[in-house]
C-alpha cells in the first residue's frame, strides 16, 4: 500500500514535469511524453509478454512442462544455468502463464505453480512451508479467515514428514505441482537434506511433482554429492549470453511503438554490452538512464525553437552522447566510487570472519573462498 506521504512526492514530481512540458514546443513536448513512457518501459520488473532470443530455450522448456503436466507425471527435473541477465527465470515463467492460459481455457490438465527462492529464504528448510501453503486448496468466497499460514506450532522437520506424506500418497484430486526453484546453488547448506528431499520426492509415481532449478552455475550437478546428483539427472539447459543482435532485438522490442531511441544509441548499447557479459538487464538499465538524461536535458530548456526545428530534429532522440553520459554516470555512482576508494584495509576487513581455506580446494558453491594472505 502507497503511503500519503509517497503519494504526495509522486504528484509534485508529476506536477513538475507537467510544468516542464508547458514550456516546451509541441515537438519536444511529445518527445518528453515518449521518454517518460520509455522509462516505465524499461524497468526490469516491467517484462513483455513474449521475450525474444531464447526461442529454441523456450521450445524446450514448453515441451518438457507441457508433457508433465498432460500426462500427469514427472518427466525428471529440469536444470537450467546460465550467466547472470541471460533471462532464465523470465523465460521460465513466461512458459508458465502460457500453460496457465491453456489450464484456464480448459486445454491442459489442472496444475498449480510456486516459486522457491534459495536468496529469500533465511534457511533453505523455509521452503516446506512455501510447498505446504501451495498445496493447500484455494479459499473460497466467504472463507477469508481461513488464511493459509503455517502455525508456529509445527516445525520444519513436522512439515518435512507432512509433505512427504503427501507425495508418497496417491490423491487424483491433487493438481500437478510445478516448482521454480530458483537461485538453487544457495539451498546447499549442511547436509542438503533439503534440496534432496525435493528431489527425491519427485521421483515417486504418486508425487505428481515437477522441478525446475535455476542458478548461474552451469557445473553446480557436478559439485553436488552423487545422491542428490543422481536424482537430479541429466536434462540440462544452458543459457548463453545474449549476442549483439539479440540485444538490439530485445531493446527494440522494450521500445516499441516508442519511436524514442535513435539506431546509433541502440547499437551503440547492445555492442558495448554484447563485448563486456551480454546482460540484458545492464543493457535496460543503461537505456534508462540515457532516456533520463535527455529528458533531463529536454525539461531543463528554455529556448526551445532550435529544438523544435526541422534541421535539429534529431535532438528529440535519445543519441549516443546521451548514452555516453549515462555511461560515465553508471561509473561514477555512488557504490561504485565507494569501491574504489576502499583501501587494502577496507578490501580485506571482512575477510577474518569467513572460513579460510586454504587448501587451494575450490568449496561447495555458497561457502565463502578467502585464501591466506
């Protein structure tokens, strides 16, 4: 729920574009209306419904889903690795709402989805209660004080026994549970139990269980003990990280309809990108910082009849000087600048309280690396 206060911030903020834009001709003035569309468009949380560049990773994922969820049984888990921004948990549930719309127009088989996320959980045995309230039935009209919370009263090991209950029992009324466990390399602690629970939940004929992990790791399988590897089998897919054109397409895509960004911006951004990690979301975030400068530059003018010409129409769009700009502020941000003042001291103060290793063995992956000096 949005505060009083922060909806007062947002309407002067509104108040003082709008002001802005009076000033302004009528060129610069649905410009500025662009770049502000632009903008929303580029937020990360904001994802069109159909991404581009992972046509043959998306094919697969459906197939294999789909076929789960049709016949009703678990065709193995599915790892899914990749770089960083390489679109592997958008993709995934992109294939998810699209199995939901065929759930709900009455062409596939009732199924139920949640997501488990090994960086937001404090401990990886959270994820029992995040199973336990995804099977629970949905509340229905008048029922609203029956709200599925797990009692304190009951323990992870006493929801472990429950779930496993509940998978190892045959129920033709429990719909297919699909699972997304993503960032998994950060559910390794202790002994896995787990991570290998779920696993090896699966793999009963009544559980009517599917698993999806994601993590940036692509040789996490191998680093796993051979239990939890065995069960986790073999169907991999790896995510590599999007090439130049892929970047244009998708930045392209973001800014439809827009008509903002200029085609020496957009590949100035996607070559740049594609040569350093071909991170989409470095590449949106880089977009809308330059959308922010020049509309920046656009509300800020005065004598706006040079911009509204003819001759200087090109100064409407984003360029690549806009680009440039936004470049050299992503470098000089805060954080950034923090880190490279930071003395050898400052690099090395939290090192003392992270286990040493060193045997010059590389440790399981969630376990801190810090070498003798």
């Amino acid at each position: 729920m949005v505060s009083p206060r922060l909806k007062r911030a947002r309407h002067s903020i509104d108040n003082e574009s709008d002001h802005a834009t009076d000033s302004l001709s009528p060129a610069a003035s649905s410009a500025v209306k662009k770049l502000q569309r632009a903008c929303q468009a580029l937020q990360l949380s904001s994802l069109p419904r159909v991404m581009t560049g992972r046509e043959d990773e998306r094919d697969e994922i459906y197939t294999a889903l789909h076929s789960s969820i049709e016949h009703q049984s678990a065709g193995g888990p599915i790892y899914i690795s990749g770089l960083p921004g390489a679109g592997k948990t958008s993709i995934v549930k992109e294939v998810i709402h699209t199995l939901e719309s065929q759930r709900d127009a009455g062409h596939l088989c009732s199924f139920a989805w949640v997501e488990v996320n090994g960086l937001q959980m404090p401990r990886p045995d959270v994820a029992y209660s995040i199973l336990w309230k995804a099977l629970q039935p949905p509340e229905e009209e008048g029922d609203e004080h029956k709200s599925h919370v797990v009692p304190r009263s009951i323990s992870a090991a006493r929801l472990c026994e429950i779930l496993q209950h509940e998978f190892y029992t045959a129920s033709p009324a429990r719909p297919m549970l699909l699972v997304l466990l993503d960032e998994m390399d950060f559910m390794l602690a202790g002994k896995n139990q787990v991570l290998y629970n779920l696993l090896e939940w699966q793999t009963s004929a009544t559980a009517k269980l599917v698993i999806v992990g994601i993590a940036n790791t692509m040789d996490l399988p191998e680093r796993l003990p051979s239990k939890i590897r065995s069960r986790l089998g073999g169907h991999r897919i790896t995510f590599p990280a999007y090439t130049r054109a892929q970047l244009e397409k998708i930045i392209h895509q973001r800014l439809l309809q827009l008509d903002i960004f200029s085609d020496e911006a957009i590949q100035l951004c996607a070559k740049s990108l594609a040569h350093q990690s071909g991170d989409v979301r470095q590449a949106l975030s880089l977009c809308r910082k330059a959308a922010e400068v020049c509309l920046h530059r656009l509300t800020t003018l005065v004598e706006c009849t040079t911009t509204a010409g003819e001759g200087s129409r090109s100064e409407l769009f984003v360029t690549g000087e806009d680009l440039h700009e936004a470049q050299q502020a992503v470098a000089m941000s805060a954080p950034m600048s923090r880190l490279r003042a930071c003395s050898k001291f400052e690099c090395t103060f939290p090192g003392p309280p992270l286990p040493m290793e060193s045997s010059g063995q590389l440790p399981p992956r969630g376990k801190p690396l810090q070498k003798q000096a």
